[in-house]
C-alpha cells in the first residue's frame, strides 16, 4: 500500500524516470486494495474478500493495459511498456492525492456523555483517540480501519442515543484572496501610509504613524474613541496561524498563548519556520518590503495580497504566513489595550482541521478570553461547531467570524451563518462592498474596512492586507472596547450596538459599515 506521506519526489526516485506496465499495476494495487475495503467494508467473509480482492487485481490490469494503449507509452514488451515522466508524475499525484483524501477522511469528531466507558465504547467500534478537548466530552478519533466515513457515522447512530454524536473532520481554509479576482482599491492609502514612517506614541509604544493614523482607523470613528473610551480591556482570543508576540506593536498586548499544531508552542507566528524563511522576514538582513505596488507572482495571494512589490527571495515565504500576525495588529489599531490570546491552529499553508478550531474555542474560554476571532471560513455545516458555537456563547463568549473573500451574496459560509456569531464584510473606502467580500443577509451582520490596512508582520515588519479576515478583528476590537464599559456584554449585546450605531445601512451588509465611536458610547 502507498503511504500517504510519500512524496512524489520520493516516489519518482523510488520508479526512476519512467513507469512500466508492472510498475503502474503495483501502484494501482497499493491504492485500491485499502479502496477496496472503503468500499466493501471490512465485513467480508474469507471468500468474499478473495473475491474482492481478484475484482481489484482484475480492475488494475485492465486500468494498467488501457493506459498503456495510448500513444505516448513506449512499447518493448507488453509487460515493460513505460509511461513518460510527465505522465507517470500525474498518476503518482493522483495516487497520493486519493489515498490522502482517505486518510482525512478517517478521521472524526465525536461528542461522548454515555455511562460506558469511553474506552469501551471505542474499542467496540474498532476507532482509537487522537485527542480529547480539556474539560470537555468532545473527542478526535481515528478509524485505523478506513471504512467507509458515511457508513460508519450512520452504523453509530443507529446503535446508539443522542448521548454519542459523530462527524468526520473537514479541513478549514484561512479565505485567501486571488490575483485573478477584480482590481480592488486601497493601494493609494497603503503607500500613504507606507511613506508615513515618523515614531509615534501609540498607548506606550513608539509606532510608525503609518500604523497609528491610517486610513481604516478614521473610517470606522476608532481615532476619536481613543481619547473617550481609552483602549478597550479583557483578552481577545485570535484562532489563526499564531501571532508574532515580539513585533514592537503587539509586544505589550500578546500574552502566551496555545499551539494545537506544535503542542509545545505557545502560539507564536515564528514556531518552526525554517531558517530560511526566518533570515528573509529578519529585519536585519533583505530589505522585503518597498513602497510601490505589484502583484505577486505565484498566482494566488496570502494575507499580504497585493501589499507591496517583494524581492525575488518573496517566493520563499508560505501562503498563511503573516495571517494572524495582522489579525492582532487589526485588533490593536481599534483596542489598543485589550490583551490578545494566540491559539495556533493552522498551519504555514493556511489550512487546519476544524477540530482544531473546535478546540481553540472552548481553550479561550478556559483562558478567559472573553472575545474569539475567527478570521476563517469553511462552506460545509458541521453540527458540533454550531453546538460548541452555542454553548460558548450562551455563556458570555463572543464569537466574531469573517464572512469570507469569493464575492458570494448569501453563501453556505460557516461559522459566519451561524445564528449566534457576528460575520463581518468587508467594504472599500466609499464604503462601499468589496468585489470579493461574501455578503448577503444570512451571512452579514456588520462591514468593515478590509482593504488596504497597514498591519505588522513577523519579523518587525509591516505589510498591506485585503480581505474580510481583516474586517472582522476590527470588529473584535469594537467588542473588547463594549467590554471595558460592560465587563457582562454578550453576542447580544454587541449586535444590538451595532445595529443602533453603524451608518450606510446595506440589505446585503447588514447593519451598515461598523462605528466604534457611537457603537461603545452606547453603553
């Protein structure tokens, strides 16, 4: 069988430059035989998986003969005909792709309140623990087994009651923008702002005034509330892909945090990022960041979309890398004050397993994080999120979550649909929507400015962000603000200000553009 984890650099080395007729059917084989169990389940009699197992066997020499038929294969002997590299690379990713679909699929998230033991009840299933929130009945289980996730999900709950509940784990994407998407403003206030590099004071910092006076902190009346309502209080938790606690901008307000990916982390942003990642982002070293503007060049952008023209070393740099770096500086810019808790649960490509996240939610609340960030979308339901969403929140949490970046009006964008979580939109400076923001009245409570922000990035820089992943921490530091002037304010509450206090009202951006000034001097 093929190991998910097998590269296909590895697996070239290990057939050489081309792929003969045997060769393909040894692969075939190594994929379809665990396939064949996905698919016939694992209770077969003795002669049934014989049977299977020749319908397999069969299967891949008809797969490996037809693919051997083409023109571009090389006919010596039939049983040697070799497939080209470019040929045999597709099949070896189409390999490895399926069976690491498989391997995901293996996994799930089970809630578990019955009185037999929880050993007990998995060993009858044939399914081992991963991971157990804290102080929570919510579980990580794998099924050793790979049966078929439907079948297996459906067996259980016919055999058992409400107390057992179980899904399969998806994987959650960070919503990263596209180049190819329409032009989209705020350039022309990044470069102002970009250019604005005197010292400020900013709450006990020294800030570059580009940071401290830019654009989005005017739009949303957060300058003036500075001076009226101070800085905000309490912990905002940032589930994201960590937070870089030694940018001289967030040094003060970043507490440690929790690694769900590095469990001996504590949150941070730099947690095994390579050597060579680690000298580009050192301020020391390349100058990264310019001030004039370019798309870059890898086709699709992380958070830093469009921000400004990079070395050719850019290349280097993962595509989440800098996500909830910005988030916090998002948050900072409108509670300069309010304490920001790092929950680490998405990895340098910008993507992490929604148990994760699961997990980063109830661990929030155990640090006393009154405010959680979910700068994260995902377009498949899952009835444990909804279910952590409501118990949290019916307990004073508040939940604010990005709409999502693919110019959707009323999409099946999760957690920002869920009833009891506050989406946020993004709009341009006219306040207008953003051609790539998701909107709609399902999935659109508040807007925020989400293009152009000027925000720290790892390594003491600073760096352009588009996207609703950055309209919706703005609207995380409005609630820390509400809770310095109401310590018990709920989702409720907060939803409620914004509704009174936000201008521009919009059928598809909920209450309007969000209001710091008027929205906590309401309470």
């Amino acid at each position: 069988m093929i190991r998910s984890d097998l590269s296909l650099m590895e697996l070239s080395w290990m057939f050489g430059p081309s792929l003969t007729f045997r060769q393909t059917k040894f692969l075939l084989l190594g994929f379809l035989n665990p396939t064949s169990q996905l698919m016939f389940g694992s209770g077969l009699s003795r002669n049934g998986s014989l049977l299977a197992m020749k319908m397999v066997n069969s299967a891949c020499i008809w797969i490996s003969r037809a693919l051997c038929s083409f023109t571009f294969c090389k006919p010596t002997r039939f049983s040697e005909w070799r497939f080209p590299m470019k040929v045999k690379s597709l099949i070896l990713i189409g390999l490895v792709a399926v069976s690491s679909v498989a391997s995901a699929q293996s996994r799930f998230i089970m809630r578990y309140t019955e009185s037999e033991p929880l050993s007990s009840f998995l060993a009858r299933y044939q399914l081992k623990l991963e991971r157990t929130v804290a102080n929570r009945p919510i579980h990580a289980v794998i099924d050793p087994l790979r049966r078929n996730p439907a079948a297996l999900i459906q067996q259980i709950s016919d055999e058992t009651d409400d107390d057992v509940s179980i899904e399969q784990d998806q994987i959650v994407r960070l919503p990263i923008l596209n180049f190819r998407q329409p032009e989209v403003s705020g350039e022309r206030a990044l470069t102002m702002a970009f250019k604005n590099t005197r010292p400020t004071n900013f709450f006990g910092s020294s800030l570059p005034g580009g940071f401290v006076q830019q654009l989005a902190g005017y739009q949303t009346n957060a300058v003036p509330s500075w001076g009226v309502h101070g800085g905000g209080s309490g912990t905002v938790a940032v589930i994201d892909t960590g937070v870089d606690g030694t940018h001289t901008s967030l040094s003060r307000v970043v507490v440690s945090g929790i690694d769900l990916i590095d469990r001996r982390g504590t949150g941070s942003e730099l947690t095994g990022l390579p050597t060579n990642i680690l000298a580009i982002i050192n301020p020391t070293t390349i100058p990264l960041l310019q001030r004039d503007f370019n798309h870059l060049s890898n086709g699709h952008a992380p958070a830093w979309e469009r921000s400004v023209r990079l070395n050719s070393s850019f290349s280097q740099i993962p595509i989440g890398l800098g996500h909830g770096t910005m988030v916090a500086g998002a948050i900072h810019l409108v509670a300069p004050t309010a304490r920001i808790l790092p929950i680490r649960a998405f990895g340098q490509n910008g993507q992490g397993r929604l148990f994760h996240v699961i997990e980063g939610i109830h661990l929030a609340e155990q640090r006393g994080a009154k405010v959680v960030n979910l700068s994260l979308n995902t377009y498949t339901y899952s009835s444990e999120m909804e279910r952590t969403v409501n118990d949290v929140s019916d307990r004073g949490i508040i939940l604010v979550a990005s709409a999502g970046n693919d110019g959707l009006t009323n999409p099946l964008s999760y957690p920002a649909r869920h009833e009891k979580v506050t989406s946020v939109a993004s709009v341009d400076a006219r306040n207008v929507r953003s051609r790539f923001s998701n909107a709609g009245v399902d999935v659109t409570w508040v807007a925020a400015p989400g293009e152009g922000l000027y925000l720290p990035f790892p390594g003491q820089r600073y760096a352009g962000g588009w996207g609703t992943s950055f309209a919706a921490p703005l609207v995380s530091g409005m609630a820390a603000k509400m809770l310095s002037r109401k310590p018990d304010a709920t989702y409720s509450d907060l939803q409620s200000a914004l509704g009174r206090s936000s201008f521009n009202p919009d059928v598809n951006l909920g209450m309007g553009t969000l209001n710091v000034f008027n929205s906590v001097d309401g309470f």
